[in-house]
C-alpha cells in the first residue's frame, strides 16, 4: 500500500498534464508510481520522461534489457518491478527459461546466454555490489564485445531502474498492471 497519496490526473498540477499524457498512452494507464511521483512535479516530469525512455527500443535489444533490469533489482533485494519486468521480458518474446536463470546465478552457466550476455550480466551484477569496482579484466571483455553506445545504455537502463526500484519500494508503490496495453 502506497504511503503517499496516489495524484490522479484531475487532480495533478497543471504542469504534469504532458507527463502524466505521455506516460497514459504509452502504458494504457497512469502507473501508480507514476500517480505517487505527481507529488512533487519537479521530480515526477523528469523521472517519469526518463523511465518511458528506458522502455522502448534501443542499441542493445529490449528483452535482453529487461533480463539485465531483472538481475539488477534481484541482486539490489528491490521487489518493485519485479513482477512488471518478468511480464514485460515475456510480452517481449523472451524465452520463459531465461527469465528464470536471471533470478539467481544460474545465468553463469545457462545454455540459453550467450559469452557477451553474461559479461553484461556480470557487469550488472558488479554495479550492484559497487559500481566503482570494475575491475580492468571486466571493463576490457566489455569493450571487446559491445559498443560504447551500448554499454551507456546498459548503465543507463539498470541504473534507472535500480532507482524507480528504490524509490517505489520506499514508497510502498503497488502497481498490478505495468503496461495495460502490448508494449511499442
């Protein structure tokens, strides 16, 4: 149960109108952490433009994003999302097995990864613990196997949702349904 007020759309400032719009007719609804960010405008526009970014095609392939946000909140102990990026890697074509080796390690030695996956898997699993240790031998396969647009990416997208994680967490956000709508 939300510990702040859940701000519907009639009742939002006026100046979320675009935010609240946008993030209505990319997931079919108005996620609650959405509704509970509307709080404080100055952060629920930026936040809110930001994580509909994150959602959607990108340098490095959606679903397997989805899988890395997974391994990020698992490894952080953040159950917010859980459950939306399972359903979203899903809805994404990503295969059920998959989606199970990222809930734990088993994806060190899972058939269904490939070499380059893992070390990204690997490098998710490092900026969990501390992401000011990663180590050269890391850093160095990385390079090796993905472009610097790609590597921002990934930093980019678990890192956001590291934080919406956090803070829906805190919050006591509950959302049943992320996407009410297939994802674009």
């Amino acid at each position: 149960m939300s510990v702040v007020t859940l701000v519907e759309p009639a009742r939002a400032d006026p100046s979320l109108k675009g935010t609240l719009s946008a993030a209505e007719q990319r997931f079919g609804a108005i996620p609650n952490f959405v509704k509970a960010l509307a709080n404080n405008p100055e952060i629920c526009r930026p936040i809110a433009d930001f994580m509909l970014e994150s959602l959607r095609p990108g340098q490095v392939d959606w679903g397997l994003r989805e899988l890395l946000v997974l391994r990020m909140l698992r490894a952080t102990n953040t159950d917010y999302g859980v459950a939306h990026h399972e359903r979203l890697a899903r809805d994404l074509g990503v295969s059920p097995e998959r989606i199970a080796d990222v809930k734990a390690d088993a994806w060190r030695r899972s058939p269904h990864f490939t070499g380059p996956e893992r070390t990204l898997l690997e490098f998710v699993e490092q900026v969990a613990v501390d992401a000011n240790d990663v180590g050269d031998d890391l850093w160095a396969r990385l390079n090796a196997q993905w472009r610097p647009e790609q590597i921002v990416e990934v930093s980019m997208t678990v890192t956001t949702f590291l934080m919406i994680g956090k803070m829906g967490d805190a919050l006591g956000v509950d959302d049943p349904v992320l996407f009410a709508k297939a994802p674009q």
